[in-house]
C-alpha cells in the first residue's frame, strides 16, 4: 500500500469535508429553524466568491499589497453574502411561512435558479481565474508535497469558524433565541423571542458561513463560474443530511465523510464518477437512514 | 356479548417512555365504550397502536367482525386496519380541506370499490356503476349526518362541528364494525355537543357500529356509554358502567384537581 | 399613495443597489487585467427596484384582502373558470382552436413548426409531471431522467436491433413506468423535502452515468443520426416531415389530455389528491399510501418516457446534455405557472413559457431568470397557478329535487401538503 498516496487522499479529502462543512452548516441551521431545504443556499456561496473575486481584482488594481486584499475581499464577500441571504429569505420564504410545505420549497428553487442566471447574465458564463489569496507558508516547505499551505489553512479556518459558532449557539442570547426557535417556534414567540429576527440571523450567519467556504475554496482551486453553487450546494446538503439534518456537530461531520468518500474513491476507483458517489451516497442515506449519523429518528406526531 | 375488539397486554415505548403499559380492553358487539383519563394519559397512543400508526412494543390487538375470523392485526398498516373494517377519526381534525365535502366521503369508499387504471382510462360500464355507486352511498351517508346541504363545498369552509361530523361521515363510509372517535365533541357548544349525543346513538343503533370514543366532556361520557374505560400514566386504571366509574376512589384521585362535571 | 410608502420604496431601492453593486456594476477580466464600470446598470437597478417595490406592496396588500374575502365568499369563481364553464364561450372557441391548430402547419414556416412542436413536447411533459406533483403532491425534481430514458430507449434500440420509431413509442413508455416503479420504490417513503432531493439525486446519477459510460451510451457525444418517423414508407421532404412530426404531436398531446383527464376524475386521482392533503388521514381510510404514490409516480414517468422517443426522433440528435437539472426545472416551472392540478393551465404554461422566449429574441437570453423569478412569484402570489384546478362534482341518482346542480366547479385553493 503506498501510504503517501493515502494520506494526500486522507488529507485532500479533510479540505473538501471542511469546506462541505462550511456550507453545510447553513443548510442545517436554516433547516433546524424553518424546516425548509434552503436551494438557494450554494447560490450565495457562489455569490460570495464571486464578490471575492471582483472585490480582490479591484483591490490589487488600486496598489493594495496581498495579505490587505485577502482580508479585505474576504470581508466585502462575508457581508454581501449575507446580506443576499437575509434578502432573499425576506423575499422568497418570509411571505411563505404559513403556506404548505411543497411552496416555499418551490419558491427556493426558483431563487436557486434565479440566482444563478442573474450572475450568469450580469457577469459571464465563463470560468474565471480567482486569483491565489492564501499566501504560502514557509514552515510548510517540507510536507508541502503532501499538503500545501492552503489546505492547512481551510481545515484551520474551518475548525476555527465551527468553533466560534458553536460557543455563539451555545452561550449568547441570539444563540439561545435560536434554539428555542427550533425547539418550538410558537412556544418561543409566546416567552418573547422575535421569531422573525431569529430567523434573518440565521440567514445571516449562515450565508456569511458559505461565503467564508466561497472564498477559500476558490482560492485553492483557482477558477469559478456561475454554476459552482448548485453542485457546492447538493454535496454540501448531502453533507448536512449524512451527519443529521438540524445538528451542528453532524454538518461537520457529514462533510468529512463526504469529503473523505469522494477522496477516496476518485482516487481508488474512477475520477470520471465523482459526483455519481456524492449523489450515491445522498440516495442511499436518505433512503436507509434519513436521519443521518447524529440525528435522531423522531416518531411523527399525529 | 361477543367481545370485537381484544386488546391484551398493549405496552408502548417510546426510547425510555412507556406510553402504554400493559393495556387491555374489550369492546362489545353493538357496545358505545368511552375511553377517558387525564391529558397525556396516553388515549391517542392507544388509537394509534390499534389503528397501526404505531406498531406497539409488545401485546396483541385482535378484532373479530360480525361473520367473519378472528384475527390479530397489531403490525397491519392502518390501511389494512380499515380495510378490516375500524374507521377512525382524528383529534384534531384530518379532512383533506381542499376536497370537496362530497369527495371527502368518497375517498372512505376507495377501500371498497376496485376499479384501476385500465378502469379510469376506459371507463367502461362496470367503473361508470361502481362510481354512480360511489357518490350515492356518500351522499347517503352525508344525509344521514345531517350534511347533505354542505356537499359541493370544500371541506375546509365548513363550520368546525360539521367538519368534526364529516369526519365521522368519512369514517361511515369505509364499513367499518367499530368506529373509533377521538375528542368527537372538542372545542363544540352544548347544542352541538347534544347533538352529536344523538348522531352516536343513531350510528349505533341504525347502522349497528360499535363505538369507542375518547372524550374529555363527562356529561357526555355518562350519557352515552355502555363502558368506560380510565387511563392514566399509560395504565388502565378502571373499567365500569357510567355509575361504577363516578363512585370509584382510584379515578376520583387521578382526576384530582380536574372536576367531574357530572 | 402614501408618503410612507414612497420612503419605504426608497429605501428598498437604495438597498438593491448596495446589493447588486459588485456584481451588476464591477465587470473584472482577470486575464487582461482589466476592470469595466458599468454605472448604467446601477441606474437601471434603483429605479427597477424602486417601481417593483410597489408592484410588490400592492400585490401583497391584495393578497391580505383576498384571504379574508374568501373566508367569507367561497362561491366565487373565477373568470377564467366561468368562461371555460360556459357553452356559448366554450363551443366556438373550440372550433377557432381546432381550424388554428389544423392550419397552423400549412401557414407558418417550417422552423415555426417545429418549434410548436417542442412546446406541445413540454405540454405532454408539463402533464405527466403534473400527474406527481400537481396531483399526487409528490416534488419530483428528476423528471427529466425519465425523458431521457424514454430518448435513449429508441436511440439505442434503433442503433443497436434498427427498431423503428412505432415499435419504440409503447417501448419508451413501457420503460419510463418501469424506471418509475424502479426508482420510486426506495424513495416514496420519504418526506416531501427529501422525496425531492433524492429526485434530484436520481436524476443527476442517471445524466452523469449517460456522461460516463461510453461503452452503453457513446458519452457525451451522444448518438446522431436516429431516424425521424415513418409513415408507411414515404418518404418525406424535411417541410413535409415536420408537418408530420407537428400533427404527430398533436395526436399526442390530445391523447395525453384525454387519459390524463380520466385518472385525474377517477378513484385513483381522488386517491392522489387525497394523499396530497393529508398522508396520514389518507391511509387512515384504507388508501394503501405505498401503491398510491407508485401509481402516481409511474403514471408521471410513463408520459415522459413516450415524449422522449418523440424527441430523439424529432432531433435526430441527443446526448445528456438534453437531460439536466435545468431542463425538470423547466417543466417543473410549467406546471407551478400553469397551476398545478390543472389540465387547461398547464398547457397554457407550457405554451407561454416555451414559445415566449422563442418568440421575442430579446427575452431568451433572460429565459432562466425569468422562470426562477416566476416559481417564486407564482408561489408568494398565487400559489395555484394562473388557471385553478377545477373540482368536480357529481350528480345523484333518484334523489329528485335533492340533485344538487351538477357539474358545478369550484375553485380550487392551493394544494396544501402535511403542514406538520
């Protein structure tokens, strides 16, 4: 067994999983509040690197040296993907809270396609290169051949991002108003929570969440088109489900299997069938155990 | 009497709760049996168990229809449950609101009639006799449950005692030997209460369907049952006739803090 | 007007240009190293939004009326619904219909016929997937699978054994049912949301596997040259066979409307309704769920399967790319504008969506923009599309004056799903 050969999977396939972590936690906190498969999500992770890449090419033109540009595009991306995310939940789930549940499922993969195309249109239908924010670390230099800078650097951002989300959800007021929201939603509007600013928080982290995935998968990869969302956005669900829809730990979970499972079976098996093991995987947990790996069954109520 | 019903030994878990803990029941041929206890009791548990929206823990569920086998049917889907001829209702209220009255009765009848989709598509004479069928049972049925003026509405903008007697009425049309009712009179006035008084008896004396209902108003327990049956904590705690029941020490205490209205 | 309401829509305009700023004004060419400013498109934002966000508030305020009207009012029929009812409208309008449709080949230019004939393929798939999602409330976001099935059928069947196109239509059908069956089986027990993930899923498998498996299906190149249909062995010009083709697919069409029309009144569309209501009452009066949304699920598929041979043998061409996401989406889009339940409105959508775009040249480039704006719209809007189903009602037997008026229609709200 050649083990350098795993460990590059090994490794390969963490980065993926983090960054199908990162967007997969928006898909669960969202699901865990309003019940509701947000489509529209890989759109605004898509969103967020293009803005990126606009916000680091305009940035370098104007002279700004590169830690500069990485920091600032990041955050010019953080804040416009949320505030697509807090928009379109205003526009496209909010008027459909009471209807029944086929509507605002509807309605989110109109907005996923709607999105898509407004990009499409508005930008172009070709791939762009994004330019190479993360810098190259030094003291990498000897292991780089088995993972580079940038792959550290994702699975640090990542286990970073989920802890500080994990301590907000669990010790701040806004954190606590979103669990009773998943809890009960009208038992946490009769103790006084705003259910509807609980539920545009939750957008709105979660959208920043996609953009930070956005932003450094781009970079690592290099190139992005209007198109990257909806795949980013099924494999990243698959993620969300594969640990246990509405469980945070679960999301990141779910994305390492998912990032280890397509690692490894591209490397092992055929790179032509990557996205067929995603789905495959997908298909079979939701048919043998739609609750996933930390979710629990719970008994329909009648 | 000969027992239609059997349940021996029903217990329920759900992960470390048991819902339902070693129940058993008999209900009578022609018998209207109430089946009452404090909120969480576990009334809806048991519906559901025998009904086969759950499939219980352990313990059996045998039913034995008038001219037909006995037959155990614990672990049956609740389609098969009504085929066999136990019909329920709902405690809070499952019409399919955006049918019509008329078709809300008519999707009782699906478990009696045949026709398939060679059926639909052709619609030879057999399936056009089987429908004309259809839809004059169900408005029968409708008449006899004082509905009949409502037939062309959509369920959902019915006042919400008729859409508690549909409900009965959607039960009435799959055939079924004993209906199960759940809450029948929640959330209704004392005239509507009264009436529905009436409509039980009807159901059981003209169309010969035992009954047994849960049901939170005692003036109306009292009155209509043949048996009462007490839960609490997933346990039966009593059985009687109405006069048993109102004397027995062990109920009074479970209802403690709860007025018997009676 | 209110002065509140003009600041709000300020507001809200200001917001859209913030919003849109990096995407719709930055163009970046990253290879030249070159930025575009375009400023004109920040105008065209403000204002758009600052006049939507009207169109948007009164259709809001409308909708908050209209539900306590109805409350109130439930005998209110639409217009649409009234002149579909009435005889003296309906007759003539059928006929003016039939001469148009009957004459429309032998007026327009082949390339108008041919692309009529693309959107009486969607009419036939906008009806299929009616049958699952507008019926039996099933989101099926996999569709187009079974298109493809039913397209590969006849291509690999004629290039393989040389079967013809005739041979291969029930073929096609047959295999779109048992790809449905086949399918449907694992994923029925699933919840709705999930139904429609795993749809999608299914559907993505089966294009990537159509991609991938060169030895089966000759890759993404696809397969050329598969014969048009023949009619008695004639041969045809291409102006001539695309009038075949085109009354071909009216046959079709009307066939389809026809069964469609039967299931949708009979026990079994009763029984889908019903399960689209409430799931759990529905099996509560003894309808066997599993088989119910099989039969939807099967019956949905076998349409797609049919129409899919009618494709490849239209295009003489096809390859995966025909059969992605974008394409169930598309009809998915007809049924929800069409109104879902609704035979007459999903023709409707399927024509307007389909031949709109191919009709004003401008517009098709926004084609997809336009149909993910108008899956949300139809949603927050007017959920049951722009023709409600119509509900039947049936007449009584020697019940003499107590016969209620037959035939009368209703209109029919939204189709609600489990709420729970």
């Amino acid at each position: 067994m050649d083990w350098e050969y795993f460990f590059e999977l090994l490794l390969g396939g963490l980065t993926r999983g983090s960054i199908y972590a990162l967007i997969a936690l928006g898909y669960t906190m969202v699901y865990g509040i309003i019940e509701l498969i947000n489509f529209a999500h890989g759109e605004i992770y898509m969103i967020g690197a293009f803005t990126a890449l606009i916000a680091a090419n305009v940035l370098t033109m104007l002279g700004m040296n590169e830690l500069a540009v990485l920091v600032l595009a990041s955050v010019v991306a953080i804040l416009y993907s949320a505030a697509y995310g807090f928009t379109v939940e205003k526009i496209a789930y909010k008027p459909l809270r009471q209807a029944p549940r086929l509507s605002p499922l509807i309605s989110a993969i109109g907005m996923s396609i709607f999105l898509q195309n407004y990009v499409l249109l508005a930008q172009t239908s070709d791939f762009l290169p994004f330019p190479s924010l993360i810098p190259e670390l030094e003291f990498m230099e000897p292991i780089a051949h088995i993972i580079s800078s940038a792959e550290v650097i994702i699975i640090l951002t990542t286990a970073v991002v989920m802890i500080l989300l994990t301590l907000l959800i669990k010790y701040t007021r806004i954190g606590k108003a979103m669990r009773a929201t998943a809890q009960d939603r009208s038992m946490a509007m009769l103790v006084g929570v705003n259910v509807n600013r609980v539920i545009s928080t939750t957008f709105v982290i979660g959208s920043a969440l996609a953009a930070v995935g956005g932003v450094l998968i781009a970079s690592h990869i290099g190139m992005i088109n209007f198109y990257i969302g909806f795949i980013a956005g099924i494999k990243a669900f698959t993620a969300a489900v594969l640990g246990g829809i509405g469980s945070i730990p679960g999301a990141v979970l779910g994305g390492m299997v998912l990032g280890w499972t397509e690692s490894f079976a591209t490397g092992y098996v055929s790179s032509d069938y990557e996205d067929v093991f995603a789905f495959a995987l997908l298909v079979i947990i939701l048919i043998f155990r739609p609750a996933g790996i930390l979710g629990r069954s719970t008994t329909q109520k009648v | 009497m000969e027992p239609i019903l059997e349940v021996k030994d029903l217990t329920m878990d759900f992960g470390g709760l048991r819902a339902l803990d070693h129940l058993d029941l008999e209900i009578d041929r022609g018998e209207i049996a109430a089946l009452i206890g404090p909120n969480g009791a576990g009334k809806t548990t048991f519906f559901n168990c025998i009904t086969g929206i759950y499939i219980p823990t352990r313990g059996d569920v045998v039913i034995s229809p008038p001219g037909k086998k006995r037959e155990r049917i614990n672990g049956l889907k609740p389609n098969h449950v009504t085929e066999r001829g136990m019909a329920r209702t709902f405690q809070n209220i499952r019409l399919f609101p955006s049918m019509t009255v008329l078709e809300n009765v008519m999707i009782g009848r699906h478990c009696r009639t045949r026709s398939g989709i060679a059926g639909a598509v052709f619609r030879g004479p057999g399936t056009r006799e089987e429908e004309q069928a259809v839809v004059d049972k169900s408005y029968e049925i409708l008449e006899k449950m004082g509905l009949s003026r409502f037939v062309n509405e959509l369920a959902r903008n019915l006042p919400y005692g008729a859409q508690r007697r549909l409900e009965i009425a959607r039960a009435m049309a799959t055939e079924p030997f004993l209906i199960l009712l759940d809450e029948p009179a929640a959330g209704m006035n004392p005239q509507e209460t009264y009436e529905l008084d009436q409509l039980i008896l009807r159901i059981r004396d003209e169309e010969g369907i035992s009954l047994l209902l849960i049901e939170h108003d005692m003036q109306l327990v009292m009155s209509l049952s043949d048996r009462i049956f007490v839960m609490d904590y997933g346990k039966k705690i009593a059985q009687g006739t109405p006069e048993e029941i109102k004397n027995n020490p062990v109920v009074i205490k479970a209802y403690l803090g709860e007025e018997i209205d009676a | 007007m209110k002065i509140q309401d003009i600041k709000e829509s300020f507001f809200i305009a200001a917001w859209f240009i913030l919003l849109t700023f990096p995407i719709m004004v930055i163009q970046v060419n990253p290879i030249e190293n070159i930025i575009e400013w375009r400023w004109w498109n920040l105008i065209l934002v403000g204002a758009g939004s600052f006049m939507l966000s009207f169109v948007w508030r009164y259709l809001m305020n409308r909708k908050a009326g209209q539900k306590r009207k109805e409350s109130e009012d439930a005998e209110d029929i639409p217009l649409t619904q009234r002149l579909l009812r009435n005889p003296r409208f309906f007759v003539p309008a059928l006929i003016v219909l039939g001469v148009f449709v009957f004459a429309f080949p032998f007026l327009f230019s082949a390339y108008q016929i041919n692309i009529m004939t693309t959107a009486l393929i969607y009419v036939v798939l906008g009806l299929g997937l009616n049958i699952v999602v507008g019926l039996a409330g099933l989101l099926d976001l996999g569709y187009v699978a079974f298109y493809a099935v039913g397209a590969y059928s006849y291509a690999l069947l004629n290039h393989h054994f040389g079967l013809g196109f005739w041979t291969v239509l029930p073929v096609g059908a047959f295999m779109g049912a048992m790809f449905g069956v086949l399918l449907g089986f694992p994923v029925l027990r699933l919840r709705g949301d999930y139904l429609a993930i795993v749809t999608l899923g299914f559907g993505e498998i089966i294009r990537l596997i159509l991609e991938n498996w060169n030895a089966f299906s000759f890759g993404p190149s696809g397969i050329a040259n598969i014969p048009r249909p023949g009619f008695f062995g004639v041969d045809f010009s291409l102006e001539a066979s695309s009038r075949y083709l085109y009354f071909l697919m009216i046959a079709m069409a009307l066939f389809t409307i026809f069964v469609v029309n039967r299931l949708q009144n009979s026990r079994i569309g009763r029984a889908w309704i019903a399960l689209r209501e409430d799931e759990i009452a529905c099996q509560a009066m003894g309808i066997d769920k599993t088989k119910t949304k099989l039969t939807a699920f099967a019956l949905g598929a076998t349409w797609a399967g049919m129409v899919g041979v009618m494709f490849a043998a239209k295009t003489t061409f096809i390859n995966p790319a025909s059969f992605t996401f974008l394409e169930s989406a598309i009809i998915l889009s007809i049924v929800v504008l069409g109104g879902m339940g609704s035979i007459v409105g999903v023709i409707i959508g399927a024509l307007v969506l389909i031949l709109l775009p191919e009709y004003l040249r401008a517009f098709s480039e926004y084609r997809m923009l336009l149909f993910g704006a108008i899956m949300v719209i139809m949603m927050v809007f007017r959920p049951q599309g722009i023709i409600s189903g119509v509900r039947r009602t049936y007449q009584f037997k020697g019940k003499g004056d107590k016969a209620v008026k037959t035939r009368e229609t209703v209109k029919q709200p939204a189709p609600t799903t489990d709420h729970s």
